[in-house]
C-alpha cells in the first residue's frame, strides 16, 4: 500500500474591485488588471506563508459579480 503525500491548500474569499461599477456601467480594464495583480500577490503569500501547493479563488474572483449586466456585456 502507498501513502498518498499530504500537501496545503489555501482558500482565499479576496477583496476586489468590480470592473462594472452599476448596472449600465462600462467595463474597467484597470480595476481587472489590479484584481489580477492582488490574485497574484495572494498566491505567492500562501505558497511563501502556508507552503501551499493549492489556492482556491471564488467564482468573479476576477471581476466581482454584477447583478442585472446582459449576457452581451459578459461576453
């Protein structure tokens, strides 16, 4: 029998900005960009901190969730 190795896993609930700020709002490339920049400073924190092998981020990690945005403007 194999032992499987034991390895962390992070779980991370970010703060960010949303990239649609109301609901006829015009998408922010610079708050995206930030928000990805923040991801990745986070990752390597867990990795450096936690030894984390694995980070898990929410759905919108990236662009927050916009309540009544069209699926035209998702796209």
């Amino acid at each position: 029998m194999t032992l499987l190795s034991t390895y962390n896993v992070t779980v991370i609930q970010p703060t960010l900005r949303p990239v649609y700020k109301g609901p006829q709002g015009s998408f922010r490339a610079e708050a995206l960009r930030e928000n990805v920049d923040h991801l990745c400073v986070l990752v390597e924190q867990a990795v450096k901190e936690r030894d984390a092998k694995l980070v898990v981020f929410p759905e919108f990690c990236l662009q927050g969730f916009a309540a009544r945005r069209s699926i035209i403007d998702w796209e």
